[in-house]
C-alpha cells in the first residue's frame, strides 16, 4: 500500500466517523462546532 492510499484510507475512515457525529447531532438539533468543522477542512486540504 502507497503513502497515497494510507492517507485515503485514514481520511476516508475520519469522513466516517465525522459523519457519524454530524448525524448524531443532526438528531440532536445541533450544528458541529467550528472545531470540528475546521478540522474536517484540514484533512481536505491535505
């Protein structure tokens, strides 16, 4: 497995975990913080 496909790998699975907080707390009636959405812009951008 390349460099490549680790950082994939560890995005894709950090997009899933994101995701799954984000629908917790759409149930919830909360928006994400702007930590967390900063955070998700970061691993974007890398």
């Amino acid at each position: 497995m390349t460099e490549n496909e680790k950082k994939i790998d560890s995005i894709d699975q950090e997009i899933k975990r994101l995701q799954g907080e984000r629908d917790q707390l759409r149930d919830k009636g909360q928006q994400p913080s702007e930590e967390e959405k900063n955070h998700f812009r970061q691993l974007i951008k890398n």
